[in-house]
C-alpha cells in the first residue's frame, strides 16, 4: 500500500470519527452510577457482540463493498459504499442527539448499543482497507468516509446544546 497526504488525511478523518464515538460512549457511561453504569456497559459491550455476529454471517459493510465489487455492479459499489452508511452515520447521530436530550435510560443504553456497533464496524472496515490488497485503497475507504462525513455533517448541523439556567 501506498502512503501519501491524501491517504493519511483520510485515516486521521476515520480515526477521528471513530475516537469520538468512544469518547462519547465513555462519557456517557461514565456520567452514570450504580447498576445504571454496569448496564450501560452491557449494552457496549452488546454492541460490539452484535457486530461480531454481523461479521461472521459477512454483513458488515467492509464484507458487503467486497462483494459488490467482485460483482462489478456499480448500484451494489454506491449503495452499500455510499448510501446506506451515510444513512446510517445519519441515523445514530440523530438518535445520539434524542438521547442526550431526553436522558431516558432506554434510550441512552441503545445508543451506546448503536455506537459500538457502528464504531466497530467503521474500525473493521478500516482495518480491511489498510490490511488487504482486495481492492483500491479509495473505494474501500468508501464507506467510512461517507459515515464520517454524515456523522460530522448531521452532528454539526442538528446537535444544539441544552440551555443551562444561571
């Protein structure tokens, strides 16, 4: 593989995108006590179980844009490399934005469900891109760049911070 500014931008966007994910979740389950932390850190850590089970029966997108490219069929690249994890970077920012606003336990632990599931997945497919030599660097950071940029995009436009009364 071969490095240059453009590819190592890309991996610091990725990178970052995943960190603050984490970050995120920690915070989360970090502002808890009790039996609360330890069930939001089961829902984490069922996050990231339920990523594994999606990578043994080849869901994940890193598995599914290797296959459409072997297909060869362009729909397959742009859906399952582009669409669908815009949408679903789209999805848990939303969700996490609702979370936070409303502070329900539910909702909260299904965040921290999504977001390691989806951070894992991000991470997965990076590690595929960098790792393997089954497809152009560009197209397989396809569908983490494009979860990176829905996440950013739909986090910077929609999350307004709770006004604080003085």
């Amino acid at each position: 593989m071969k490095w240059d500014i453009f590819t190592a931008i890309e991996q610091l966007i990725i990178l970052l995108t995943i960190a603050g994910q984490i970050w995120i979740a920690c915070k989360v389950i970090l502002n808890s006590a009790g039996a609360e932390q330890y069930v939001r850190i089961m829902s984490y850590a069922t996050g990231i179980l339920v990523f594994l089970i999606t990578k043994a029966l080849g869901l994940t997108f890193a598995d599914l844009l290797l296959s459409s490219l072997d297909q060869r069929d362009v729909f397959m690249l742009i859906l399952i490399g582009a669409i669908v994890p815009f949408l679903v970077g789209a999805l848990v920012s939303e969700v996490t934005i609702i979370a936070i606003g409303i502070g329900r336990p539910v909702l909260t632990r299904f965040v921290l469900m999504l977001g390691a599931f989806t951070a894992a997945q991000a991470a997965y497919t990076n590690f595929i891109a960098v790792t393997t030599h089954l497809t152009t660097l560009d197209k397989a950071f396809i569908p983490n760049l494009c979860y990176a940029v829905s996440v950013g995009l739909w986090l910077t436009f929609r999350y307004r911070e709770q006004a604080t009364g003085y």
